[in-house]
C-alpha cells in the first residue's frame, strides 16, 4: 500500500490514527520511565558491597547488611525450577506434537497447559503448600516439634515455579518442532530410522533454540515471581538449611529471593527500607530483562537450518 | 530368592540402566511421553481436589452467603484468626463481597483500559508505525510483560501512591469520608491503571499475531476498492482478528485476576468495597482483591480456621482462572484456520 496522504481522509479515521499513535507512544513512554527511573534509583543506591553481604535483621539500615543471600535464592530457585520444568515440558511438546493419539486426549492435554499457564501463581502457591504440608512429603521441607509438617523450602517453592516455566517450556518447544518441515521427518524414516530415534537425533538437536527460547523465558519469570517465595519458601531473611549434607540442606531449608527481598523491604513489609528495596529491585530488573534479551541472542545464533538453503 | 535379596541393586540396576539406555521402541517412547503429558490433566485435578477439600469448612459454614455483602470483611477474618483462642470452636462467618468487588473492579477496569491501549497499539504497530518505531516497540513491549510484578509494585508504592495522596486528592475530599475510610492515595484508580500497564503486553502480543496473520487478499483487495488504510484495518483486519481480541481479553483477565503481590501494595489493603455512588471519591477509595488478601494473611495459612478460609479464596480464583484459560483456549481455536495458533 503506498503512503496516502491522510488529509482527505473523514475526521473519525483520522481520530483513529491519532489514537493508535498516541497508544504506541504511550507503551513508549511508560517503558522508558519505568527503565529509567529504576537506573536512576538503582545507580544512587546500589553499592558493591550490598551483594556481598548477609541480610541482617536489624531495624537500623546502616546494620541491616546486603542482600547475598536473597541473590543465591533467586539464583537456586530458578536453576531448580527450570531443571524441574524441562524434562516433562520437552516430553509433552514432542508428544502434542509428533503423536498426540488419541485426538481428545491430546486436546485435554493441550488445554489443560493452557489451565496451569493460566493459574495464578498465588493459587500454585496455596496448592504447593498444601501438597508439602502433606506427611508424604515431609523429607522435602521439615518437620516441626508437634509433627506438623512445615511445607515451606526450596524444594516446595521449586517445584511450584516449575509449574511456571512449564508452559513456556512446552509453547516454545512446540513452535520449534512444528518448523521442522514434514520431509525431514521423511527422509529419517526412510534410512530406517523408527520414530523414537528421529526424534532423539533429528527432532529434539533442531529444536535446541526452541528449548533454550522457552527455558530462558521460564528462567525469567520465575525470577521475577513473588507470590510463590512468600508463601512457600518460608521468608527466613537468610537461607537456613535444614538437615545435613551440602546441597540438599539448603533445598529442604528455607530462605527468600530478590523479590521477596524488595516486597519486605517496601512500606508493604516489615522492613521498610526503600533504598535497599531499589537497589534489589534494579539487580532484579537487570537479571529478568538479561534471561528475556537472552533469547534474541540465542534466535539470532541459530544458523538457518540446511533445508532451507 | 535369598541370594536374589542378598545382592539385588547391582542386578537390578544393571537390567535398569540396560532397557533405559537401549534405543526405545516407538511403542514404549509414545507409552512413556503420553504419560508425561497426561500427569498435567492429573495435577490439574490434584490441584482442584487438594484446593477444594481443604476450603471446604469456609464454604460449607456460610453455604451462599459467602459470596454476600455484610458487616466489615477484616474484622470478620480477625474474628476467625482469634476464634482459635477463645475454646468455643472455630468461627467461620464470612461475608467476602467487599472483597470479590474489589477482585472484580480492579479486574474489570484494567482489562478494559487495557483492551482499548492494546488494539490501538496493535493497529499501530502492525500497519502505522515508521519502521524504526516498530523497531523500538517490539523490545518495549517484552519488557513490559517482563518487568516482575514486585517491581511494579514498588514504584506504585514509593512514587504513584504518593503522588495521588498528595496531589490529586484534596483536603476537603479525605475530610468528606473520614468518618468511613482514609484515603492515602493508595486506591482503586492507582490499582487499575498498574494492572493495566501490566497486562496489556499480554494482549498486545496475542492482538498483533493475529492482525499479521489476516489474509493479505483481504486487506488488498479492500485498498484496491478506494478504502483508506485506517478503514482497511479497522473493518476488515480488527473485525477478522475478533477471536484473537476476545481470546485476549479472556486470557488478560486470568492473570489481572491472579495478580496479588502488585495490588496489596497498592490498593490500599483495606476490605472496603468502593462505592461508585461517591462519584470522583470512588476512584480514590482503597481496596484489596481476593489474591492480595492472601498475600497479607499469607502468616495465618498453617492457622486451621483462617487458613481455610484463605483456600476457600484461593478456590474461587481457581475457579474463575480454569473457566478463563478453557475460554481463551476455546476463542482462539477458529485463528487455527489462518495458521495463527500462538
């Protein structure tokens, strides 16, 4: 279509016009606000020294130290969600894409990701700690003196932000798998191949961007989700481990992330020290925009497959 | 059999590793996914199930009139916090209206704010705007949908809110209904305009796919009749993309619904129901949706009365969210024609 010339065009369209630019250069404007406000705050109040050390709690700011530890919690609960998510998330991409039998089931099963992409994560949260409260799961938290089970670690809140990253998981995986042209799968078969093996040496390497995509997608909003850490990971200031043994104490104990770090430290929370909550708010807002412009970086790497050469 | 029991995990886990790491058939590789896949419709029924028998006492207590309006809803829940101290057994009387008007105005509000930002934008960015400003959007909008809810938060509550408190409500405003409620400037209209912000990349996206995908034919061949391009748009590609609107709304309303941590910053985490009588007042009462109050009662969740009462809230959400999702999912089915699933 080439460029008319909008004068002749009736007053109701080009009303129209004015609000499509003027809601375009809204989204603009917001963006660049929210951006550079947090910069603004983040450069005025972030110091080297407060990802260094240990949150204190201490009412006096000058005391109540950095925040090391919300830091190693956003970073071990999205490594141990994303490792949770990407096994069954693959899994159920291939099957809703290379079987998918019988016909209804493969619906539900499409629909039904569609339901847990659509739970709140505050629900996930309730459902988790009902789940870990049960006496089944009382290894993955621990138990208190009267035998009630606490509910609340790494594992529990690990396990819920896996059903975050899910959807992610399964929607980018599928995507990719569905570029892969039908006569690739073909040609497999035809060198004898059985289905199983296309798709372990021939489906799954070509859908790597896919998988990375949605991985680095998942990885970011489980970062950035708050619900679930102040429900289930026991908002412990510092991660207490639970238990013996180097690794798994850590994940049956209970700890916080940067984003219960800011909530607590806004005037919605106890802590009400602003200047530390933009500072963990700007680290926060670097990491999440890091793990999502990741993805430009990985599609941008993918070579174009030699099908289409 | 003894020696079997004597020496079993060598065996046992050889004959393991050895099915596991033989080439699968298609037989047991289609067996073993299609399991994977259907443990998500187990876990949804888990999900329901747990949720709802642990709600149960809430809703049974109060048979309908739980969703009913009637007496002040946080004295209500401090009433059932306290009813473990007093021996006479638990209380449950809840009158969650004040509350589910709160859900359902922040909701309502945002997702039609938000709906009209996102078409407009769409229409925009699909066919309106200079190639370098398509350029900057498409980031702006990922970041945007990226911008974690705490943060959003913070800048409401730190910048927004008092802002609003001090500026844009007069003395005479909060004297007018300090007798009912204080307004801080942390307030529905604060809450909606956040929300909005929040969940409008979520539609943009779905709104834009849709637009791109509409048949070129279609919009050429009303071009070539003498339509301008803003009535090409308008009538042909807006009115073809109508399921990707709803699909959108739909979809945006389940996580506006979901959102917690954000709107108990904000909304002023009081169980008051906005009166839109009031008139202007009304934007600036404060309010606290369903999830938010989770959220701040979030210590009281192992505490058996309160804590099931804060499932009963947790199993409304629920509810609405599954019917949204299937409703979205069902709205966006037709797009499949034109090879726009998304």
């Amino acid at each position: 279509m080439g460029r008319e010339s909008t004068s002749s065009w009736p007053l109701i369209d080009r009303i129209g016009l004015g609000l499509a630019w003027a809601a375009g250069l809204l989204l603009c404007l917001v963006a660049s606000a929210i951006v550079i406000y947090m910069l603004v705050r983040g450069v005025q109040f972030l110091r080297p020294g407060l990802l260094f050390s240990h949150p204190q709690p201490e009412l006096d700011q000058t005391k109540s130290g950095g925040f090391l530890d919300p830091l190693l919690g956003t970073f071990i609960l999205t490594v141990l969600g994303t490792t949770l998510a990407i096994l069954p998330g693959v899994s159920i991409a291939v099957w809703l894409s290379e079987y998918a039998r019988p016909f209804w089931l493969a619906r539900a099963v499409e629909s039904g990701v569609e339901v847990v992409a659509g739970t709140p994560s505050i629900v996930l949260a309730i459902f988790g700690l009902i789940i870990f409260s049960q006496r089944l799961f009382a290894p993955f938290s621990f138990t208190a003196e009267g035998g009630a089970v606490f509910g609340r670690s790494f594992f529990a809140a690990g396990a819920m932000m896996a059903l975050i990253a899910l959807p992610l998981i399964v929607g980018a995986t599928r995507e990719a798998l569905q570029a892969i042209p039908r006569h690739v799968r073909e040609a497999s078969y035809a060198l004898g191949k059985t289905k199983a093996a296309t798709i372990r040496r021939v489906l799954l390497p070509t859908a790597r961007p896919g998988i990375a995509t949605g991985t680095a997608l998942g990885m970011g909003r489980i970062a950035g989700d708050t619900a679930i850490v102040v429900i289930l990971l026991g908002a412990s200031l510092q991660l207490s481990s639970q238990g013996s043994g180097p690794i798994l104490s850590t994940l049956r104990g209970t700890g916080s992330t940067l984003t219960s770090y800011v909530y607590n430290n806004s005037p919605a929370g106890e802590g009400n020290a602003p200047e530390k909550a933009y500072a963990a708010a700007f680290v926060l807002l670097l990491i999440v925009i890091t793990l999502n412009f990741a993805v430009d970086l990985i599609s941008r790497r993918r070579s174009a497959p030699a099908w289409n050469t | 059999m003894t020696t079997k029991v004597a020496q079993p995990s060598p065996g046992l886990l050889d004959s393991l590793w050895e099915t596991v790491s033989k080439p699968w058939t298609d037989k047991r590789a289609e067996l073993v996914l299609g399991a994977l896949a259907c443990s998500v419709l187990v876990l949804i029924a888990g999900m329901v199930i747990f949720v709802f028998v642990k709600a149960w006492p809430s809703f049974s207590h109060n048979g309908l009139s739980w969703f009913g309006s009637g007496g002040n809803v946080d004295q209500q829940l401090d009433d059932i916090f306290n009813s473990t101290k007093t021996g006479h057994g638990y209380d449950y009387h809840l009158r969650a209206w004040p509350l589910l008007w709160g859900t359902i105005l922040t909701t309502v509000g945002a997702v039609v704010l938000g709906l009209a930002v996102a078409l407009f934008a769409a229409v925009f960015i699909v066919e309106f705007a200079p190639d370098w400003l398509r350029r900057v959007l498409d980031p702006v909008v990922r970041l945007l949908a990226a911008v974690p809810s705490v943060i959003y938060g913070l800048i409401g509550i730190l910048v927004i809110v008092p802002f609003v408190g001090n500026h844009l409500i007069s003395a005479g405003r909060k004297e007018s209904v300090a007798y009912v409620v204080q307004l801080t400037g942390a307030s529905l209209i604060v809450a909606v305009l956040i929300l909005t912000v929040m969940i409008t990349p979520i539609m943009l996206a779905i709104i834009v796919d849709a637009l791109r995908s509409v048949p070129r034919g279609w919009t050429e061949g009303a071009a070539a009749l003498g339509v301008n391009r803003w009535r090409v748009m308008w009538t042909i590609s807006v009115r073809a993309a109508r399921p990707a609107i709803v699909a959108a709304a739909v979809l945006a309303t389940a996580r506006a619904l979901g959102e917690a941590i954000m709107l108990s910053m904000v909304s002023g985490s009081i169980g008051f129901a906005p009166n839109p009588l009031d008139g202007i007042t009304f934007f600036f009462e404060p309010t606290r949706p369903l999830a938010a109050t989770i959220v701040d009662r979030a210590d009281a969740l192992s505490a058996p009365p309160l804590g099931q009462t804060l499932y009963a809230f947790a199993a409304v959400l629920l509810v609405s969210a599954m019917f949204l999702s299937l409703a979205g999912w069902l709205a966006k089915q037709p797009l499949k024609k034109y090879g726009a699933g998304a």
